[in-house]
C-alpha cells in the first residue's frame, strides 16, 4: 500500500469517526430533551400525588436495613478517581504538531483557488508560487507542478475539489517515491558503544536534541555517555552538563577553548573502558569559516575511527524548523563537510514551515530521524513518514 492510499485510509476513518460522533451528539440532544419532557410529566403527577396525602411513609423498623441505605447513600457521595490523562500516541502528536503547516497550507491553497476558473498557465504559475511559500523547495515546486500539468488532463480534472485533490496526491506520491531507499532508524554497533556525532549551527537546539535523547535512551536501561566537545562556547558546556544532571548521565567534559579533539579522546576511552551503550557527542556549531569547521570535524572523527573503526556509528545533523529554507541551506553546507546520515528537525510544532520536510527529501536525500515536536522531553519523537503526510495534509483532501 503506498503512502498516498496509507492517508487516504486515515483520512476516511477520521470522517467517518466524525460522522459517528456527530450521530451520538445529535442522539444525545433528542434523548435529553425527552428526558425533560418526561420530568415534567413526572413532576405534574407527583404534584397531584401531594394533594391526595401528605404523610410520610413509615421508615423501616429493621435498623440493619436503615443502616444499608445509609451507607449507600454516603458512598454514592464519594468522587469518584478522575481517569489518568492517556500518553498521547505519535499519530496524534504528529497531527497537533503539524496544525500550524497544516492550516497555513490549507489557508495558501484556499487563496490560489479564490479567482479559480479554469486549468491555465496562470494557475500553474500561482500554484508554483504557493508551493515555494510552502517550503517544500524550489525544486519540488518545479517538478511537481511540471507533472501536475499532465496529471490534471490524465484525470480531466476540472473542479477546484478534483484539482486540489491531484495536487495533494501528486505531492504525496512524488514524496513517497523519493524515500524508497530510506531508513530512519538508528544504526548501533554490533558490538561496544554506538558513538553518535551531533552537528549543527548555534541555536538550533543541538544541546536540548542531545539531552532529550540521553534521557530517551536512559529510560530504555541504556548506559549513556555525554561528549562536550562545543568547547568554544562556555554556555553549552554548562547546558550539557546540566541536562546530564538532569538525566542523570555521565559527562566528559573540559574547560572553555580547550581541544575538542581532546574530549573526544578521553569520552570515547571512557566509553569503551567502563562499557557504555551509547556516547553522544556535542560540536561546535561555527559556519564562518567552512573550512575550520570542515578541519575541526575531521580532526575528531579520526580520533574516533582511530579508537573504534566503524565510528561514529551516526551522524546527525539538528535544523531548527523554523528557518525554512535556511534550514536547507545549512543542510547543504554540513552534508558537503561532513558524512550526515540523518537529520532532527526542531521546533516543527511552533511552525508553518513543515513542508521543508519534503524539500529535504526531495534534494538531500538524507532521512529525517527525529522531530521536536514540543517542549517537553517525550515531545522528541522518532520520524515517521505515514503519521507525517497524515499531520500535514489532513482533511485537505476534498
């Protein structure tokens, strides 16, 4: 089943879900309302009742029995323990998370189908304009829209619904296909500790992607190891130091300016000496000189390879989603420097900028592994591309 036919299913059974609710809540209205017509019946007869005699029933003699309905009646005045709040699964985190793309896109499209009159050169013109708002990338823009010029006569499609329709199953597929060879997941080592390099511009949430995965890792009875080899920011040694305080992992770490190569080499000793599962590693985030950081990069991945051949086991680049298209860029850059094998995007719930996702596919063709897609720890959550087309273009299908 292709990722298309996987949203259309969901998209079905929401509305169907929907539907269903709507039926109970309707039901609900008719029951309650003759709920009250019977009460007044109810009251009317009780009223005629009190005229005829206003004595009270004798109570029961039997004192176990009074006793029974007393205790009946204080139990039924006991609150009851309120349900725990259910953890919310990845579908529906991907779903709320993606609400402001979702509703952006929806918003984008509505204006290019707002003077709609027919399948022109004009219209694949705005619609190549919406999708490069979207930040799906240029390219994707072009060739989706190439393909959409023969898709739209193969489905003589002619209605605003039918044609927006093919837009979203066009992007869809072309998405899908681009990912055929694509594996998300995390590669450990067959044996010894799994070193994971993380690289990335200042500011994009690099150090909290690391603490959150140390305590992801942590709460699976993984021995974890922190590396602060950002040695030319005083700032993110202490963040790190504090978020393995907070997960309560081990740390490496050195004072300001020191060698970062040098961090390197006692984390990975360590790691290997005392039988860790997993050694994460922070770097420096300098893009003004390419060629340092290209240098400084190197530098530390022989150090690793030296210690352990197969090191570092992953390479993941941290994007702050809201960058857009910046985001691609830096993506370029890194991906040129240095072996990337996967990509965290951040902050992808505090954006409309979602559709940079495609645009990574699409030109990098590196996998996204993992998105942020919320403040708290668990927010962290491992990609999924079936829940991710679901958040992004759900009920935009017509």
């Amino acid at each position: 089943m292709g990722l298309f036919d996987i949203f259309k299913k969901r998209n079905n059974e929401e509305e169907n879900n929907n539907s269903k609710v709507e039926e109970v809540k309707n039901d609900e209205t008719d029951a309650a309302v003759d709920d009250e017509q019977k009460t007044d019946d109810n009251v009317d007869q009780a009223s005629e009742q009190e005229t005829v005699t206003s004595e009270e029933e004798p109570q029961s003699s039997d004192p176990e029995e009074n006793s029974k309905e007393s205790d009946n009646e204080d139990n039924a005045d006991e609150e009851q323990p309120a349900d725990e709040k259910p953890v919310e699964d990845d579908q529906t985190k991907f779903t709320e998370g993606l609400e402001k793309s979702r509703s952006t896109f929806g918003e984008r499209l509505n204006r290019l189908f707002a003077n709609f009159r027919s399948v022109d050169e004009d219209f694949f013109e705005d619609l190549e304009d919406t999708l490069i708002e979207s930040d799906v990338g240029f390219d994707m823009a072009v060739n989706l829209t190439d393909q959409l010029r023969d898709e739209v006569k193969l489905q003589n499609a002619k209605s605003k619904d039918d044609v927006q329709n093919v837009i979203i199953q066009k992007m869809i597929d072309i998405y899908d296909q681009n990912g055929n060879d694509e594996n998300t997941e995390i590669h450990f080592a067959n044996q010894g500790p799994t070193v994971i390099l993380f690289v990335g511009v200042n500011g994009v949430g690099k150090t909290t992607t690391i603490g959150k995965m140390a305590n992801m890792y942590k709460q699976q009875g993984k021995k974890v190891l922190l590396a602060a080899a950002d040695t030319f920011r005083a700032g993110a040694i202490q963040q790190l130091d504090e978020w393995a305080k907070r997960d309560g992992v081990d740390i490496v770490k050195k004072p300001e300016q020191s060698d970062p190569s040098a961090v390197v080499y006692e984390s990975v000793h360590k790691a290997k000496d005392e039988n860790y599962d997993i050694l994460f590693v922070d770097t420096a985030g300098r893009l003004q000189n390419k060629v340092n950081l290209m240098n400084e990069l190197a530098k530390m991945k022989k150090v690793l390879t030296r210690e352990i051949p197969d090191a570092p086991h992953e390479v993941l680049l941290v994007l702050d989603s809201t960058t857009g298209q910046n985001a691609l860029n830096q993506a370029k850059l890194f991906k040129e420097t240095t072996n990337v094998s996967g990509i965290v995007l951040t902050k992808l719930d505090g954006t409309a900028k979602g559709g940079i996702v495609l645009a990574i596919r699409n030109e990098l063709h590196v996998p996204v592994k993992y998105v942020g897609l919320g403040e708290k720890v668990e927010d962290l959550r491992e990609f999924n591309a079936n829940d991710f087309v679901y958040g992004l273009f759900k009920g935009l299908i017509k």
